[in-house]
C-alpha cells in the first residue's frame, strides 16, 4: 500500500513547491495520480502480457469468489458485476472450500450464481487455460493442450476456458464441462480513484517512485512537454519489472 | 514402485527448469513415458525371462466371426502387446478343459501352442501333430488371435498372459503404480529430457514477437547439423 500523502510530498519536493500554493490537491496532485494509476495499469497491463509480471504482484487487488457453473458449464457476468474488476486472473475448476460439505446444497440451474459466502476457497490442483476464440476450436481435440475432450476422466484431465463479451454480459465456458460444478475465479481488482490525500493506492510501495514520476510528468503536461505522456515504453515495462522482482 | 506423479512431475519439473514458460502438460508428460517406457521395457523383457510384467487376463471372451467365412474362433487382444519374434509377447493362452459343478472354478487348463497359418496345412497332415481340443494353436492376425483346433468347442472365454504395451489411452490416476523396471528409470528420464529439451527449443528459436524482423539473441542457436564446428578462417583480402 502506497499513502497518497507520500507520493504528494514527493511531487511537492520535486516540484520545489513545498510552501507554495500553485499546485493544489483537487486540481493538480490528484488528478495528475489518478493519471499516473491509470499509466501504471497500462504498463503493468503490459508485463503481465509478455509474461514479465503476474498477478501476484498487485495481491492487495485480488479477489477471489466461488461460483457455481450453469448446467451448460458457464459462468455469466453481468457488466455491473464486473465494473471494478481489471482482469479475471485465474479459474480454478473444483476448488476445495471451508467447509468441505457445499453449503447450500448445488442446484441443477440452467445459469450460473454465486456459490454461498459462507464457504471459503481453500485451494484446488487444477488451473484453467484462458483460450483465445481462434484455438478454441483446434485445442478442443488435442489430448494435451488444456481444455481438451479427449481426457476427461482421472488426474490428467485439464481445463481451459473462454470468456467472450457483449456490451452487457461477459460470458466464460469451461471445458471439459463441470456442469453445475463448483469453479472458484480470482479476480484482480482496479485501483479505485484517489478521491483526497488521505486515501491509500493499493499497489505495492516499491512502485511509489515510478508512481509519482508519473504523476510529475502529467503536472508538467501543462507545461507544454507532452511529447511521450501517453506512450507506455520498453523502458516503462523494464522499469516496473526490475522494481517488482 | 514409482507412480505416476512422481515421475511424471519429476520429468516437467526437470523441464520446467530451463523453460520456465513453456506449457507441458502432465498428459504430454505421460504419453512420453508410455512411448519411451514401451522402447525400454520391450528390451527389459525380452532379455529377462522374469514374470515381473506379464499381464494376465482370466476371461477373454471368445468371438466367432461367422461373415468372414473363417472357421476358427478368435480373441480380441484385450490389450496391446509387444511384437516379439515367433509372437512371445503372447506368453500363453489356455483354456479350461474341465470346471466345477457349478462352474464357477476351472481345474484344468489347456495350453494352446503357437503357429502360423501356413504351418497350419502341414500341422493338418501329421496325427501327432494335428489339431484339435486336447492339442489347440493359435494364430495371430493383427488384433486378433484365431484358436484352431477347438472349432467344435463351446469355449466361451480363454486366459491369457501377455506381455503388454502401455495403454495410452487409458484413464490414469497419478497414484496408479508405473509399471516399469525401477533401474531403468535413470535412462527413461534422461530420454525424455532431451527429447522434450530439443522440442522446446524450436519454438523459442520461431517465438511469433508480431515483427516481421529477427531480433538479435533470438535466432536459432543450435548449430544446424552438417555444419563444421569450426569458423573458416578469416582471408586477409590484402594478402597476396
């Protein structure tokens, strides 16, 4: 966790602006961090892209719910649902849960809830493979890419899933199906907006510097050197990596 | 003896050292143990004459192909077996000659022996030779094993031993027992490690980075075979 405060002294010491009342908290500091997270969120977007990061990088933003499948092993997401959520980082197909013994006992719906909030996800031996629409298909046959339906019985079977959007719901299949089953889904959370200097960014502190240079760099838009504000670089990606292992 | 998850995660996590983000799924991992375990065990059993893996089915039900207009009664192989000269993968077939009154034992068993089907008209012509129930053979076509001799037989199921191949496509448990010589481990692991170590490192060489250019450090960095080992020597282009 980051204080906003922090990075606020930061800008001010870089700034020269201790003591001045040019830059102001409502309409400089915050909104030039508010900018910045969404900067960082490009770049982290990026790492975890080209395998350099993974999500348990940012473990103050992940959350994870049980949910149980619909009898046609999908799960449903309205766009309310997942208006704060970043990425789902991980389905885990037939998770153990606290307790052991489902509570309520599982329906047979044709559509897919969420699982009692009274069980807690304990863990599980099985990970999901986010597929692509293009090798969905062509996996689906193949006894060792995950998510195939030739395996379907004892410890070597392996799933994967599919999410595909529409404005309003996001759908995610999982095969082979689990029909009705129990699937537990980490979802990695955004940030949320830095509304006063009091609040905290749920990243870790290491990125504080890259942070609030960042946030420099928006304060300085206004003065007049926009030229690569809103490129995420090689060097950005570099940087975060290097910070973060 | 080993199971299954102990030497098939030992083989990714021995993978997974070198290529961290290679994707090797446990399945893949077993199906090279079962081809290369199949390499391996067939020379194991064909130099020790030991029981330690013969496979043996009580009840193989006996089929009779009346369409194809041949005589004899057959068996499917229940399972695949090693293709071994004269068809030893085949250890014995036998029959029960005699069951229980309510047939629920048998007592007595008749070993069918080995030929060919062009040995068969040979096999015909001597009396001491002949076949028939107390003096079967058997016949291997493919698949299928024909048992001459016990045509008139009502034989309902024989008992086979077999030497067997590993079953692909079977349901596996990681705690199923892995039916293979445990000194013969080191070599099978060492197999497959630079077998899987080759695979991975072509698609590294070919990685898709979405430009049309080689970037530097990501050509292939094997030397392709048929090359020298050696750089030729540099030609001093002033020197006469």
């Amino acid at each position: 966790m980051i204080n906003v405060s922090d990075i606020v002294i930061d800008m001010k010491a870089a700034l020269d602006a201790e003591g001045s009342d040019y830059y102001t908290e409502a309409e400089d500091y915050i909104p030039a961090i508010n900018r910045a997270m969404d900067h960082v969120i490009a770049i982290f977007n990026r790492a975890f892209s080209e395998n350099k990061l993974s999500e348990e990088n940012l473990r103050e933003l992940i959350d994870i719910k049980l949910y149980q499948l619909s009898s046609s092993s999908s799960l449903t997401f309205t766009a309310e649902t997942l208006n704060d959520v970043w990425t789902i980082s991980a389905i885990y197909p037939l998770p153990r849960t606290l307790p052991l013994v489902p509570t309520p006992p599982l329906s047979t719906s044709a559509s897919s809830q969420e699982y009692a909030s009274t069980n807690k996800f304990l863990g599980g031996n099985k990970s999901a493979k986010k597929r692509t629409l293009e090798d969905w298909n062509d996996t689906e046959g193949n006894p060792f890419e995950k998510g195939n339906t030739t395996i379907i019985t004892g410890d070597l079977v392996e799933y994967a899933y599919l999410p595909f959007s529409s404005q309003t719901i996001t759908n995610i299949i999982i095969r082979p199906a689990i029909n009705n089953g129990v699937c537990g889904v980490a979802f990695l959370m955004y940030p949320p907006r830095v509304e006063d200097s009091a609040g905290r960014i749920p990243f870790p502190s290491v990125v504080r510097n890259l942070l609030s240079s960042k946030a420099l760099r928006y304060i300085s838009e206004k003065q007049g050197d926009s030229s690569t504000l809103l490129s995420v670089t090689d060097i950005d990606v570099k940087e975060l990596t290097e910070l973060l292992t | 003896m080993n199971t299954y998850r102990y030497v098939a995660n030992d083989i990714r996590t021995s993978l997974k050292q070198i290529y961290d983000d290679a994707e090797i799924s446990l399945s893949l991992v077993v199906y090279w143990m079962h081809i290369f375990g199949d390499a391996l065990k067939k020379q194991h059993i064909e130099k020790y004459s030991s029981g330690a893996f013969l496979s043996i089915f009580r009840s193989v039900p006996v089929e009779r192909d009346v369409d194809a207009n041949m005589p004899y009664p057959f068996v499917e192989l229940p399972q695949g077996i090693y293709d071994y000269d004269l068809d030893k993968g085949i250890e014995y077939i036998t029959y029960p000659y005699a069951y229980t009154r309510n047939r629920e034992q048998m007592v007595g068993h008749i070993k069918f022996t080995r030929t060919t089907f062009n040995a068969l008209e040979r096999l015909n012509m001597r009396e001491e030779e002949r076949p028939s129930p107390s003096n079967p053979y058997f016949v291997r076509s493919g698949e299928r094993v024909y048992l001459v001799g016990v045509e008139r037989v009502n034989l309902l199921t024989v008992e086979m031993g077999l030497s067997t191949t590993f079953d692909v496509t079977a349901a596996i448990s990681l705690d199923d027992p892995f039916d293979f010589p445990e000194h013969l481990l080191p070599l099978l692991r060492r197999q497959i490690l630079e077998m899987g170590r080759f695979v991975l490192m072509v698609p590294d060489n070919l990685r898709n980075d979405g430009t049309s250019q080689d970037i530097e450090g990501t050509v292939p960095s094997t030397r392709p075979m048929g090359t020298a080992l050696q750089q030729p020597q540099q030609v001093d282009q002033n020197a006469v």
